[in-house]
C-alpha cells in the first residue's frame, strides 16, 4: 500500500513538474540546467520505482528511494536558487524564505507539497520490503 502511495504521489508530481516546465518553455525563460537533472532523476526513478512495485525487490525499493532522494534535494536546490536569484539581497534562513514564497504561486506550491507524500511512503516501502 505505500508503495502504491508514493508512486501515485511520483505520478503526480512528475505531471505537474512537466507542466511547470512547459510554462517555463512557453515563455521562452532559460532554464538552468539542474532543471532537467531534476527531470531526469524524477524520470529514472519513476522508472526504477515502478519495477519495484511489479517485482517487489528490496533492491529495487532501495535504488528507487535513493534516487527520489537526490531528486528532491536537486528540486529543493533549485527552489533556493531561483529564490536568491530573485532576492540577492536577503538575509536569513533562506531555505524557509524560498518555501514561504510558494505560497503566492498554487503550482509550484502543490509540486513542493507532493514531494514529501512520495518520499515518506517511498522510505516506509523500501523498509517495509527489506
């Protein structure tokens, strides 16, 4: 049951992640290249998460969590980043400042509001499956 969770979560969060960034595109934005990492961990994790759901592999579980979690601090890196490059100027605990400004956009705010409702399911699966 978990690992169905977070992969509906993943599902979810990679639909929303691609539509976030078709926007980026629409609007001829550059896009920093951590972005597309980012893509690419969610995709090859997806990927690795999937097989595990079908095999049950621990393994697979371990490898599918380990990438999530790289995912989401590549996600997490470039929340903050874009953040300073709009605020040089600002002091103080950064990460929560950056977090705090999603609440103005819906969007990114339910892209970083899934991400834990992967990771935690994810984590449970891999340990329950050892």
């Amino acid at each position: 049951m978990t690992a169905t969770i977070a992969l509906i979560a993943w599902i979810a969060n990679t639909a929303i992640g691609f539509a976030l960034l078709l926007r980026l595109l629409r609007a001829r934005r550059r896009i920093p290249a951590l972005a597309y990492y980012h893509l690419a961990t969610s995709l090859i994790g997806l990927g690795i998460w999937i097989a595990f759901v079908a095999t049950g592999s621990a393994l697979l579980a371990w490898a599918g969590f380990a990438v999530l979690t790289l995912h989401l601090t590549l996600g997490d890196t470039l929340m903050v980043k874009g953040w300073r490059r709009s605020n040089p100027d600002a002091r103080g605990i950064v990460y929560f400042r950056a977090t705090m400004s999603l609440l103005k956009r819906p969007l990114p705010l339910a892209h970083a509001w899934l991400s834990p409702l992967a990771w935690f399911p994810a984590f449970a699966a891999a340990v329950i499956s050892s």
